[in-house]
C-alpha cells in the first residue's frame, strides 16, 4: 500500500492512498466464495452454486461492499503508519477503482492541533476563606422558615415579601399594548419578576387602594415597540398577603428528616448541608478561575469536526430538558449559533486538559474517585445502594472518573499557579455559585 500526505492548512491532511490491485481481487474472491456457500438458487443444492454464476449475479454489489470495508481500514492503517491523529472522520474526495487496476482514493481528514502549553506561573487565582459560624447558620433557618411560610390576608401596606394580588393596565403615550394588562394577578415583592420599577411602585399599597406607577421599560426589552419607552400602570389592590412564618418546634423538624436529637440535631445538619454546598461552591469558584486563565494563555486552533460533535451533544442535551415538549420540535429550531459559542470553549478546554494530562503524566485517582462516590451517596437514606449502583454501572464510573481526572487537572494548575485566599461570607460565596 502506498500512502502520501499532503498539509492543506494547520490541521486538515489530505491522504491519498493506492492498494494493490491483487489485494482487491483477492478480497473480493474470497467474498464470492463465501457467498457461494449461503446463497440459494433454483436448480442448485446449497452451497453447490457455482462460483461463475455467483460472480455473475452478484459480483457488482460484493465487490462495491468490499471497496467500502477495504477504503475505511486502508485509511486507518495509513494514518497510523503516518502517526496523524484523526479528529473526526475523513471525507472521501476521490476514487479510481477500475477493474484490474489498483484501487486509489484520497480523503481530507482534520488532525488534532500540537498544543505547547505555558508556564501556569503567572495564573492569579482567588480561593474564597470562609467559616461558617452560628449567624450563617441562623441566616439558613430563616430561609428554611420563608420556604415554608403560609400567607395570611392583611391591612397593613404591603411590603418585601409580601404577596399582592391585584389588576394592572399598562399604556405607552396613553395607549394600551398587547400583554400590558392582567387581573386578579399575584405578585411577590422582591421576586424580581416584573420590569423595573414596577415592585417598588406597588410597596407600601394596601388592599382595595389604586394607584398609577411610572416605569420604564429596559432598552434590551424583548418587544421591539417596548424598548426604552416610559409607561404608566393603573394599579388596583385586591388582597395583601403577609407570610406567617413556622415555628421551630418538633413537626417543623421533622419535615427535614430530624425525629431525634431537636434543635441541636437540626442545626448540626444544616451545617453539614451547609458545608457540602460550600465546598462545591468555592471548588466551582476556583475551577472556573482556572479554565477561564487557561484560555486567555493559550491559542487552540480547534477541529471543525469537534466543534460539530459537541454542537450536537449539546443540541441533545438540551432537547432532553425540553421532555415531553421535544417532540413538537424540529431541529432546525435550535441552530448551530445558539451553541457554538460554548462548543468552542468547550472543545478547546478539552484539548488544553488533555494535553495537561499527557504532559504531566496524569492518572486518575482512584481513591479520589471512592470519596466522590461516597460522598454523593452520603446523602442518600440509603449510601450502600447508591454506592453499588455506581461501582456496578461502568457508565456513571467513567463519568466520575472523568470529573475526578479534571479535578487533578485543576490541581496541577493550582500547583504552579499564583493563589491568594480571599476572606469571604458564606451567603456570598454560595449566592455568586448559584447565579
């Protein structure tokens, strides 16, 4: 077999490939053979059809099956000899395939990038410093209690936090607009659902009050006819609702698992939640510190093929979180611009990772791999089953155990990286992970 490679760019290879004619035939001719020996035809025993006959019948479409087979392993076993690095699959330019001759084919085919990575010294990293204390603590009962609040009717003017349920009628230069009206609408105050200035508009209004609230539409408003424009809403209060908030008492703390131990047993929980989230956030924090530093360091030129592969993973990924709803979607609804902004840095973190593991010679941990599997399960009723499910599922192993290897990944940065701690509370550190 002959191979020649020609550079079209930095990372497209065109690979023409010629295989001996005597290769084909041989191929081919066993095929035949072997089809004689199944094939059924009218006025033969099986197996006892001639090889002429079979030749005849058949030969075309064996012989067009054998030069797929022997064009996609020739081109395997050419790139191999010529040590390039396939990032995806090759298209086929060209096939001289005549009979008796020797098969030629080319194939443009994208090969990984060569990466020399830097020096991660002048990476600057900030690992938050915080300790939860018994204020963070009573903070996150106190939320725990808004979660569970029931709401009561009131006199009293309506406040943050408060529900409003009333009618609103909205007009831009005294005329009404679509969606700018709706009736008997329940509204919390400081949920941030409604343009602003309209919440703070309706502070202070009691039930059975109207008023007329200013506000200014934002100049990215979704409505084209909306953006930047001033309106009035006539405001009409129904109802004000204030939320009672539960006691801390025995059925409150059974409601989260507690039927021993009481408050003291509560609050030690919450600090070990408390403390898992934590953990994750500021590991978030410092993660996406360092991959967001990787990039602004280093150039990738990235395969056109892995930038589609992973356009697409995401299109399906995001078609799962439709559900039911996929089904009415094409598509086309969901276009490579919606996702190729992130494919790219997705794909180029990748290639930056796996070149970090080969250049330092990274392995996963298997212990790291125990304490993430046992941690995830820990918070389960029941953690031996969780844990089996993983150690018996190869699938959800490997996912592990590629977050634990990018977890050294990190690591290895961090170890030659400039990183300062920065004092910190809790509720900002968890607040900024969630946004």
């Amino acid at each position: 077999m002959q191979v020649t490679v020609e550079t079209v760019s930095s990372l497209e290879r065109r690979v023409k490939v010629v295989v001996p004619a005597a290769k084909i035939d041989q191929d081919v001719s066993a095929r035949v053979a072997k089809a004689a020996r199944t094939i059924r035809m009218d006025g033969f025993r099986p197996g006892k059809v001639p090889l002429s006959l079979v030749q005849k019948r058949f030969g075309d479409s064996i012989r067009q099956e054998a030069l797929g087979e022997i064009i996609r392993d020739s081109f395997y076993e050419a790139v191999t000899q010529e040590k390039l690095n396939p990032a995806g699959f090759p298209s086929i330019e060209e096939v001289s395939d005549k009979a008796g001759e020797d098969l030629a084919f080319t194939a443009l085919v994208e090969v990984y990038p060569e990466i020399a990575l830097n020096s991660f010294a002048d990476i600057k990293v900030e690992r938050p410093l915080v300790e939860i204390n018994d204020a963070d603590i009573d903070e996150m009962i106190e939320n725990l209690r808004k979660q569970r609040a029931t709401f009561a009717d009131s006199a009293e003017a309506a406040a943050d936090g408060d529900k409003v349920t009333l009618d609103f009628a909205g007009t831009v230069d005294g005329e009404a607009f679509e969606g700018g009206a709706s009736e008997n609408f329940e509204l919390t105050l400081g949920s941030g659902r409604m343009i602003p200035g309209f919440e703070a508009g309706i502070e202070g209004i009691k039930a059975g009050e109207v008023r007329d609230i200013n506000v200014t539409f934002p100049a990215d408003y979704q409505a084209e006819a909306l953006k930047g424009k001033d309106a009035v809403f006539k405001i009409t209060a129904h109802k004000v609702s204030k939320a009672v908030l539960p006691e801390v008492d025995a059925t409150f703390l059974e409601a989260f698992g507690v039927k021993e131990g009481g408050v003291e047993k509560f609050r030690e929980d919450v600090r070990k939640n408390m403390t898992r989230e934590l953990k994750q956030a500021i590991k978030n924090k410092v993660k996406t510190q360092v991959m967001d530093a990787l990039l602004a360091g280093h150039t990738v030129e990235v395969p056109k093929a892995l930038v589609a592969n992973e356009i697409n993973r995401q299109r399906q990924a995001m078609f799962q979180q439709f559900g039911a709803g996929a089904a009415k979607l094409d598509a086309s609804m969901l276009p490579d611009e919606l996702f190729s902004e992130q494919a790219q840095r997705s794909v180029s973190l990748g290639l930056l990772i796996s070149q970090i593991i080969k250049d330092k010679a990274v392995e996963v941990d298997a212990s790291r791999v125990k304490a993430v599997i046992e941690e995830v399960a820990e918070s389960y009723e029941t953690p031996a089953e969780v844990m089996n499910y993983y150690y018996g599922n190869r699938e959800q192993m490997a996912q592990v155990e590629a977050l634990v290897l990018e977890d050294q990944v990190v690591d290895v940065v961090l170890a030659g990286a400039q990183v300062t701690e920065q004092p910190s509370r809790y509720a900002d550190v968890v607040r900024a992970a969630r946004s």
